[in-house]
C-alpha cells in the first residue's frame, strides 16, 4: 500500500472538509488514517436513503459519544441536510468530524448550512512523486496520477469510465447543466486549451454556446474539482504583460484521454504540453499540502516573452521544457523575467538529466526537482 504524503490524524485538532476529485483515494485515506472513528459511508445506498428521509438519525445516533470523539463522514454532499446535525453534535457534544466530498458545489447551490467556519477545508489530490518510489514518468505523463490509473495494467479503459461516471454522477444527476452533450464537448476542447491562455471567445465559437455559458463551464469545472486555473502574474515592470489565465484539468491523464492522446513520444509537441502540466500538477499539491500562502502564476508579455510558473511576488520563476539538451534558447523566458526581476531566483525543469547551475539559471533534472520540491527546497 503507497503511504500517501498527506497527513490528518495528528493535525486534528477541530473538524475539517476534505475535498478532492473522484478516486484520487480519499475514501481508503481515511479508512488507513481513522481505523477506529465512526465511519458513515453515505455512498452506501441503504445508509443514504435512511439519512435523506430522516437526517436527525445522526444526532440520535451519535449523542452518546465520547467527547472529541472522531466521526468521518464519507461523501456528505450526497446528503448535505446532515450538516445541521453535524454542526448541532459539534456545538453540543464536542465532537470531532472529518466531511469528505468531491465537490463543494452541491453544499453551495443549495445554501445548506457549511458550519460557520468550524470545519477547516483540505483539498487531496491524486498521487504525487513523493508518494512513489521509481516514478515511471512517461507512464504518469500519459495516464495520469490517479491512483486506479497510475497503478492499473490497462488504464485506458478506467480513463473512459471515469468521464462518463463523472458527466453522470456529478453533472447528469445534479442537473448542472441543460445540454450535457455540449457541455461534453466543452470538456474536449477545454483540453485543447489545458495549460493554455484562456480564451473564451475562441472556445465558445468551437463549443457554439455563449461565451457566458463557456465561463459556467469552467466555474463547474472548478467546483466539481476536474479543472481549475493560474492566474497570470500582472506586476508591469517594463513589458506589457497578458492578464487572462491559465486553465489546467486536474490530473494530466484526464486531459490527456479528452484530447485523444493514447500515446506520447518525446520531442514532440504533446510530450511538452504533458510534461509541463505534470509539473504544474506537482506544484499545485505541493502547494495545496503544505498549506503555502505562496502564489502561483504565469508570466506571459505581449512580445511572447514566457514563464511557466511564478512563485509568490516573483520569489522564484521556472520554466518547463521536455528538453533532454538545454539550450541558450531554453532560458530566454527566464533571462527576460530577470531583467525585471533581478532578485528572483531562476529555475529551468526538463529532462536534460546533468543538474546544474549556468550563470543564474539553475537547471535541474524533473526527477531531482521534483525530489527538492517536496523536501521544501523550492519554496
């Protein structure tokens, strides 16, 4: 069994939210990380009708528990009505709860109660390197870092069933959509544009719905955790710099399979773009784990001067190339960020395999950056 990064038991001092995608593992996190909490799984559909038709049975279930008693609830946005109840056993009987859910949007469409602040929100995510002795990183660039699919023998099947279970489950039954073949097609060419500039115009003449509805899209998305976007990194030195963001699904193989790629060669163009998004996948939990206040953004001026990723107020920039021998034009991003950012620290990612420092660019081996990344050696 692979130890996840991501701890809870010890940090538990109230009640959190954890939320994160479908199958990056939650539910077998909190059976490993709780073996002795009650344990409500409201995907159980005996447990979820009984709950739905009388939701004080959680009350009346658990009000002789031991103070600080800890109570994991498994899916609470099937039945968002308990979180009255939740927050009732909270306030009355000091009880601890771990909420999990794949989504946060159902607790918000439907004004239900979130506890006032008394739950903290974690987000998990799917596998990352440091959870993984010898990644195979042109098997997580292809499939992805979902744990059903980094591990399986045929992941391509488990990719095709895990869009359909999401367009159904989470938009179909939630009615979040009117049209859901396009919001289907919308998916699609979102991936088109993963790691890409968003730009709504573009996408919903390829989508032919209304930049307005194109812009829900992306807020279902986000909600719904498939999706979410980096800022661009606006503070104008000299260059004028673009203001959209940038828009990333959530796992690398979930672009991957919307676009069509069933295989991926280095050197090539669809090699780059997934090497640079595991990257920022990376980051982004990395970030999310750690609890960084840190930002993350995206440099892009109007002269096509690029970084990938900025760090906080221009702390660190990296750039991502799959690149197996780093060039002077490699850099060029980096060099041109520095000349308004003279203290930034440069870094440049790819597969050039020699870590090293080339003036004041550090260029490091992805398998040495990601190592210093999670030993807190990046930022």
């Amino acid at each position: 069994m692979i130890t996840r990064y991501f701890q809870l038991n010890n940090e538990l001092e109230g009640s959190v939210f954890l939320f994160g995608a479908r199958q990056t593992g939650k539910s077998t996190f909190l059976e490993a990380q709780f073996p002795n909490a009650t344990y409500i799984d409201l995907l159980d559909a005996k447990s979820r009708r009984r709950f739905r038709a009388k939701p004080e049975l959680l009350y009346e279930m658990l009000q002789d528990k031991q103070e600080g008693s800890i109570v994991v609830i498994d899916e609470i946005p099937e039945v968002p009505e308990l979180l009255s109840e939740v927050h009732r056993l909270i306030q009355k009987k000091n009880l601890r709860f771990v909420l999990s859910g794949s989504s946060a949007r159902k607790l918000k469409r439907k004004g239900h109660d979130t506890l006032g602040g008394r739950a903290v929100p974690c987000y998990f995510y799917p596998f990352v390197s440091a959870e993984i002795a010898n990644l195979d990183l042109d098997k997580a660039l292809l499939y992805g870092m979902l744990p059903p699919h980094y591990l399986a023998k045929q992941p391509q099947r488990l990719l095709d069933g895990y869009i359909d279970v999401y367009l159904r489950e989470e938009i179909k039954e939630e009615a979040l959509v009117r049209n859901l073949d396009a919001f289907q097609r919308f998916m699609e060419v979102a991936a088109t544009c993963d790691g890409e500039i968003v730009n709504y115009e573009n996408i919903s003449n390829d989508c032919q719905v209304s930049a307005k509805t194109v812009k829900e899209y992306f807020g279902i998305l986000s909600d719904t955790l498939i999706g979410y976007t980096i800022p661009a990194y606006t503070k104008v030195v000299k260059r004028k710099v673009v203001q959209a963001p940038k828009f990333y699904y959530f796992d690398v193989g979930v672009a991957n399979y919307l676009m069509g790629r069933h295989s991926l060669k280095r050197g090539t163009d669809d090699y780059g773009h997934a090497f640079e998004h595991l990257v920022v996948q990376e980051l982004v939990a990395y970030r999310g784990y750690r609890g960084k206040r840190e930002t993350l953004s995206y440099w892009h001026t109007y002269d096509q001067k690029e970084v990938d990723v900025v760090i906080g107020d221009a702390e660190v920039a990296i750039e991502i190339k799959s690149t197996e021998h780093v060039e002077t034009k490699h850099k060029k991003g980096l060099n041109a960020f520095a000349e308004e950012h003279p203290d930034c620290r440069l870094i440049l990612v790819s597969l050039d395999p020699i870590t090293r420092k080339s003036a004041e660019v550090e260029q490091m081996y992805v398998i040495d950056f990601l190592r210093l990344l999670w030993g807190g050696e990046i930022f």
